[in-house]
C-alpha cells in the first residue's frame, strides 16, 4: 500500500498549497523539452498538458531525452533503450510533438559526465532550434534525488545564461549559427523525489489536453504496465474488507491503466483548484525582461494599453 499512502501524502501537499495565477500561451511557434529520461515530461509534474495546449496552438515542438533509459525496464538494458526510445517516440505523437532527441548518456551515470561538456550540448541545441519557449527541471528547487535530474537541471540553467553571449563556444558561429536568447522558461521539479519546488504560475488545460498527457504517460508501457501493483492494491484492500468498484472485472493489468489514468487527471485537477479552473499544471516561470526589474509594470501600464 505505499502507492495509496503516496497519494494521500501528496494530497494533503497540494491542498495546502498557495493559490497561484494563471498564465496566458506565450507569443512564440518553437518549444524545446530538455529533461533526463524518456517519460519525464508525462508525469503529473511535468508538462503533457501544456505542450499539448502549445502544438494544438500550432507550436513545433521537439523533446530531447538526455539518457539512454537502460535501466527504466524489466527487459534488460539494452533491450529496454531500445523499446524506451520507440515507446518516446509514440508519447510525443499523442502530445503532437515533432521529434525525440537522445543525447544517450548512461541513466544514473550523468554525474561521471563533465557538466562543461552537457552544457555545451545544450547551447548547441538552444542555438539550432532556436526555442520561444523552454521546459526543463528546476536547479533552484529542493535535492531531487535522481542524478540526472540533477546534472540536466544544472547544465541547462547554464545553458540558457549562455547560449545568447557572442564569447560562449564561438565554434557555434563561426559554424553558422548566432546566441540565441530564449524568451520563457517553465522549469518543474518531481514533488516525490524530495522537497519538490515552489511554482508561480499555472497554465490551465482542458479535459482532451488531460486525455492526451494520459496517453502519453501510458504510452511507457515498458515502465508503467505494472499489474502487480493493481494485484497487490487489490489483496491489500481484500484483507481491509475494502474494494474498489470500478476495479470489478477489470484484469489487474485493465486496473493498473485505469489506475494511472485516475492519477494523472487527479493530479491536473487538484492543480486547477490552486488557479480556479478545472484542470491545469504549476510552473515556475521566468519570463522575458525578469532580469530588469519594473519593466513588466511600466510595459503593462503604458504600451499595453495604447
Ligand atoms: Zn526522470
């Protein structure tokens, strides 16, 4: 029963949590999703919703899966990258996204790769894709105890200082690319793995953008088909005389779908309490001008409204 204790633990974070504004769709047509590992943008932490709410608004969007996943699988590491990689390849089509980017280092072993190194992928791949809008982990959050999260949260927070100086990796431009600066970055950080971290702002999504995000979750089937946790659910709830009805003539591997199904739309639901609307995802955002302080008032107050 550590699932259910889980969720009622997590419940009771977000109910006491803050209430949070509400975000607008950034202006922009390219979003780049840097995180560790192939499902890491499906969670209800992460951003299945809003990047659906952005390719259904036309955005082009492209996922870079930092890790080759090897040890995300009940099949053996090399078979398991495999499988990883297509099951990336089919979560993205549900959410509308136009490609995975693998940078293939080892799962569990970033912290052996020099952080220079991962940061200057990044600044590479900021400058090619040129991104309105990033999504990636918080560096600012609380420990997160996976080391790739870690590493990809640090390198990338470097990356988007640097990518738009003329002096960082000039080999860039003198191969034909220009600094490139981003205008939004939404970072999130896993609320399980540790303290989590403290949003300021949420995006609202509607019911099909719910759907989608769960698709995209299930999606990893290698990682989440797991009917022993349905069964073991089932018998722990035996033995308390309790049950779950919507469970009755469910195979535990129907239950466990329906079972992640719950969790996500759960999720988005209790986040969509915080800003006042049905569903949505918490985010801390940096926005554009954020580093000249006052600008977004007198924007706000004189050009807006001309
Ligand atoms: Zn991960």
């Amino acid at each position: 029963m550590r699932l259910a204790a889980a969720l009622l633990l997590t419940a009771a974070v977000v109910r006491a949590a803050a209430p949070l504004p509400l975000g607008a769709v950034p202006p922009g047509k390219v979003f780049l999703v840097v995180l560790s590992h192939h499902d890491d943008h499906t969670w209800e932490y992460g951003f299945g919703g809003f990047i659906a709410r952005l390719t259904e608004a036309g955005w082009a969007g492209y996922y870079v899966r930092t890790t080759n996943d090897e040890k995300d699988s009940r099949v053996g590491w090399g078979r398991g990258d495999q499988i990883n990689l297509r099951e990336a390849r089919e979560a993205i089509g549900h959410l509308g996204m136009k490609d995975v980017i693998s940078l293939n280092w080892r799962n569990d072993h970033m912290d052996s790769v020099p952080l220079a190194e991962v940061r200057a992928q990044m600044v590479l791949l900021l400058r090619k894709y040129r991104p309105d809008v990033v999504m990636t982990w918080n560096p600012w959050g609380h420990y997160d105890r996976n080391p790739d999260h870690r590493k990809v949260a640090r390198a990338m927070a470097e990356a988007l200082y640097q990518a738009p100086l003329e002096n960082a990796y000039p080999e860039h431009l003198a191969a034909g690319m220009r600094p490139h600066q981003v205008r939004q970055v939404y970072y999130t950080q896993r609320s399980d793995y540790g303290k989590g971290h403290t949003p300021n702002i949420a995006i609202a999504i509607e019911p099909r953008h719910v759907e989608q995000k769960g698709k995209a979750f299930w999606a990893h089937r290698n990682v989440y088909d797991t009917p022993a946790l349905a069964r073991q659910i089932r018998e722990e709830l035996a033995r308390r005389g309790m049950a779950i009805p919507e469970f009755d003539g469910l195979t535990d591997e129907q239950a466990i779908e329906k079972l992640r199904k719950w969790q996500m739309e759960w999720a988005s639901r209790e986040t969509g309490k915080r800003a006042g609307v049905a569903y949505a995802e918490a985010f801390y955002l940096v926005d554009e001008w954020d580093m000249l302080p006052g600008l977004h008032e007198y924007l706000k107050e004189h050009v807006a409204a001309r």
